[in-house]
C-alpha cells in the first residue's frame, strides 16, 4: 500500500508536465498552421466554436442538479455583462493578440511572454490600490525584484536573439525537405512586434483573471460559466473575423492537419487541461499548478534544439530562462505573502490581485 501511495503521489507530477510538453507542441502545429496559410483570427474562432460545442453540453451535466439556479441567476445583467467581458477580453481580445504574436515570432517567445502574467498581476494590483507598497515587507520586496527579472527577460528576448543552435547547408534539397516540416519561429523582421503582441495578451489576461475572480465569488458553478463566456467569445471573434478576414476561402479549412489542430486545440484548452489542472489542485493545493508554468521553456527549448536547430536561437533560450527565473521569484513572494512569512496581520488581510493561483480556465493555454 505505500509503495502504491507513492506512486500515485507521482501522478500529479506526471500529468503537469505532460500538460506543458502537449501546449508546447501544439504551440508549435499552430505556428505552422499560421505559417501556411490559416489566418489567425480563423483559427481563433474555430477552437474556441470546438471548446464552445464541447463545454456546453458538459457543463449541463456537470451542473445537472443546479440548473434552475443557472437560469435565474447567470443571466442577471450585472452578472451577464461580466461574463460578456470576459468573452471579449479573455478570448476575442487577447487570443487573437496572441495568436498574431505568435505568427510574428516562436513559441519560446510565447513562453517568456506568458512568464510575465504574475508581474504584471503584480503591477496591475498596485496600481488598482489592491497590494499597498510596504518596503518593510520581505514578500512585497521579493515580488518586486521578481518583476524587474521578468522585465528583464522579456527584453531580452526582444532585443538579443543570438546566434542559430547549428546551420545547415543552403542546398535546393534542404529547402525542399525543411517546407514539409514542422515550423518553429519567423524571421526576425517582426519579431519585437511579436513580443509586443504576446505581452499585450498577458496584460488582457491579467485582467481577465481579475473579472472571473469576482464572477467565480457571486456564481461558483465554474464550468457553465466557462461554457457561456467561451460561446460569447466565439461569437465576438466570428464578429471580428468577418470585418478583418476579406479572403471568403481563408475560411475554407484546407487540410487534414488543419482540421486535427483545431479540433485538438479546442478539446484540449477546453476540458483536458482544465480537468487536470483542478484534480491536481485539489490534491496538491493551489499553488502546485503554477509551478509547472516554466516547465514550457525546457520543452521548447527541448523541441528547438531537437527539430529547429537552424532556427533556434540561443539568446532566446537565456531570455526566456531569466523570465522564468523572475516568475518564480514573484511567485515565492505571493506564497510568502499568503502563508505570512514575515508579515504584518494587517498586510495579511489585503485582496491581493497579484496572487498567482490557476483562474478557473487558462486562456494562455490555447497558445
């Protein structure tokens, strides 16, 4: 019995990184699906219609025996306005950022740039006057230096990307084998446009943790209100599709790949990472999901070396690794912060915003 109990210990453990490795990849098919062709503000709708179509029916289920309370009490207006706002910023705003993003750089950048969430939480609850600025306090201090390394980092990886992991020879047949594999980054002509782009969807992100963190207090069934908001995502990016996309055929889904990208995206973002994230929580706490945030950086960087040699950048790498650094250092300040290391009773009791707990569903996950 205790050996079995400490193998199932190690499930957890499993499953997270499994989660990480599976949103780098599929990172990585989205960036090729962008590179040949799919539009991005056609791949945003047609995920988010996928997780829309699964959610729906499973949040009916999930939430079977409250289902008057749902009708009264979801389409109130004032609740009904925040859902809607997070419709429109969670997914329509900044997935479309962040799948542009994305088109304009790689998936490392995707990692460094989403390692800035608990920084810019931070700010944002300082700002909000949430976090009183205390010099006195060692969590408040550490959060700061946090923030400047994921500043820091994600500078960097603007500004420095770094000789290629290994060149290969320029022959006609290289370049006619490479077209047919898997796409890693883009030239670099864009690639701070990119960075701007993924740091905005983290800056909506943050936002849109703060409004489904007061929709979540008045409405706690988490799955109807995932599905609702998810459907009134879909529609605002359909709504913005059809203005933006002038090609009718960009709609035309083109290929089998495209077709599987889309799918697995949906179903995954949607419902499997969303499951394992709240099974491992509750058997580990709130703070043992974040932690495998970083977790994407060695996979990236796994891939890059592995597959995208001759497009893989090691000043990339190292940015990304010190925006991860400053992501732990915020984070082990929050935990400080919660479990009151070295704080006064009266900091303890603040509504902080910048806590890095996992929200009810990870929009980042989709990129």
């Amino acid at each position: 019995m205790e050996v079995k109990k400490q193998i199932w210990g190690v499930v957890p453990f499993l499953a997270m990184v499994s989660l990480e490795g599976c949103t780098i990849a599929l990172t990585i098919m989205a960036k090729t699906a962008i590179t040949y062709g799919m539009t991005t503000f056609v791949f945003v709708v047609y995920t988010n219609a996928v997780a829309s179509i699964v959610l729906l029916p499973y949040s009916l289920i999930f939430h079977y025996n409250e289902r008057t309370e749902f009708q009264q009490s979801l389409f109130s207006f004032p609740l009904f306005l925040r859902v809607f706002l997070l419709g429109l910023i969670g997914i329509c705003v900044s997935q479309n950022l962040a799948f542009l993003g994305l088109s304009y750089s790689s998936p490392i950048v995707v990692c460094a740039m989403g390692l800035m969430l608990p920084a810019i939480s931070f700010v944002l609850s300082i700002i909000l006057g949430r976090t009183k600025i205390n010099w006195k306090s060692p969590s408040f201090i550490t959060k700061v230096v946090g923030t400047m390394i994921s500043v820091i980092g994600a500078t960097s990886e603007e500004l420095y990307i770094g000789p290629a992991v290994r060149q290969h020879p320029s022959s006609s047949s290289h370049l006619q084998f490479k077209h047919k594999l898997l796409v890693f980054t883009s030239t670099t002509d864009r690639w701070i446009m990119g960075g701007l782009l993924l740091a905005a969807a983290s800056l909506c992100v943050s936002i849109w943790n703060i409004i489904q963190l007061g929709v979540i207090k008045q409405y706690p069934q988490v799955m109807k209100v995932a599905s609702f908001y998810s459907l009134v995502g879909t529609l605002l990016s359909a709504a913005v599709g059809f203005f933006v996309v002038n090609d009718s055929s960009a709609w035309t889904i083109k290929s089998s790949f495209d077709l599987f990208l889309i799918i697995a995206t949906g179903i995954f973002s949607s419902l499997i990472r969303n499951r394992v994230q709240i099974w491992c929580m509750q058997m580990k706490g709130p703070y043992y999901v974040p932690m495998f945030k970083p977790f994407g950086i060695l996979f990236a960087t796994l891939f890059g070396v592995t597959f995208f040699g001759d497009t893989f950048h090691y000043g990339s790498v190292m940015a990304a690794f010190i925006a991860g650094m400053g992501y732990l250092t915020v984070m082990w300040g929050q935990i400080n912060e919660d479990n009151g290391v070295g704080e006064d009773k009266d900091d303890k009791n603040n509504d902080h915003l910048s806590s890095a707990k996992l929200p009810l569903l990870d929009e980042e996950s989709k990129v």
